[in-house]
C-alpha cells in the first residue's frame, strides 16, 4: 500500500499551534478548559492527559501535577493514586472502546529511553487490538489514527464518568462563576 487515506487528520494539519510556554504537563492542568487541554479525568495528585499525538485511539498519560523526573522522588500518596489513576485509565479504556489488550509504561531517562518530555514524569496507557497497527510506528516511522482525537475524548470522558471512583463537581455559582475553574470538563476521582 502506497497511500493510507486519513481524510480526517486535516484537522491536526491544519490546527493552529498551540504556544505552550514551559512544561506542558503544567501549564495544561491550568489552562481553565479541560476540555480543550484534553484533561479525561483528574484525582487530588493526578490526571489522565489524552496524548495529542496518540499510537492508537485512546492512548492516555497518567501524569502526576508534580513537576518531577525520578519516581522515587513522589510522595506515597501521589505513587499510590498514580496507580489506581491508571488502573481507572485501563478500565474506562475497556468500557469505551474493548481494547484487545493495554500496553502502560514510562519512558524514565529522557530520549534515550524514547521520551520527549524527561524532567516530568507520566505513564503512557495504550489501548491495543488484535491486528492494529504494532509494527507501524517502529518500522516505518507512520502512525495510523483510526479516529480523531476529540471524539476519542468524548467516548472515553464518559467511560470515566461511569466508573464508581468518579464524583460529581458541583457547578460554581455566584461571584466564583467567572473564576478559572481548571476542573471543568473533567472527571474527578477519589480513591
């Protein structure tokens, strides 16, 4: 095949340039629009970040708000929920899509262990299926999306709120209505 068809990724072509300015694992999670910033669900240490360039549908980052590069360096607390984050990540991903198996990992080491972001922490989880496209990013340097990241978001935003982790935010009211809310859109869990 000489031609892989993707009519959908002129969205991502032509997308206007988002000017993050800093580490994007903080100043995202502060923005004010979830949504937007592509934040699925959010616990009191960490949130779950949709992966702007994903290998597959679905292929989320658990990342603590920590800004740090060792995993020894987060308190019990933040590893604990980090987990159970993923664990919650790995269950909405089968709820809203049935993956055929979840790869998770992190890349601890900077590019020479295939990260690009080395100085904040975080947890790949990517859904996989039997047939998908394994070989295809290693081989020969082509990633296959099969759906457009926002609808992704909507399915799997869902999937969390369905979770028994998941609790219900009241919206602000009154005088706090204009004030930056960063957690609206997302699913907030307690654990």
């Amino acid at each position: 095949m000489n031609q892989i068809y993707a009519p959908w990724r002129i969205e991502w072509v032509e997308r206007d340039r988002d000017p993050i300015d800093g580490c994007p694992f903080c100043v995202l999670p502060e923005r004010g629009d979830d949504v937007d910033a592509r934040i699925v669900a959010r616990g009191e240490h960490n949130f779950v970040l949709l992966n702007n360039a994903p290998y597959n549908p679905g292929h989320a980052m658990v990342i603590p708000y920590d800004h740090v590069a060792e995993w020894g360096a987060l308190a019990d607390d933040v590893m604990l929920e980090h987990g159970r984050l993923k664990a919650a990540t790995i269950a909405a991903l089968e709820g809203s899509s049935g993956p055929d198996g979840v790869n998770t990992g992190m890349n601890l080491g900077g590019s020479a262990a295939g990260g690009s972001i080395d100085d904040h922490i975080h947890t790949h989880v990517i859904p996989r299926w039997d047939g998908d496209t394994n070989f295809m990013p290693v081989v020969s340097d082509t990633t296959v999306i099969v759906e457009a990241v926002d609808r992704t978001y909507e399915h799997l935003h869902a999937a969390f709120g369905d979770l028994e982790a998941a609790v219900t935010v009241p919206p602000i009211e009154g005088d706090d209505a204009d004030a930056a809310d960063h957690t609206a859109g997302a699913v907030r869990l307690s654990f």
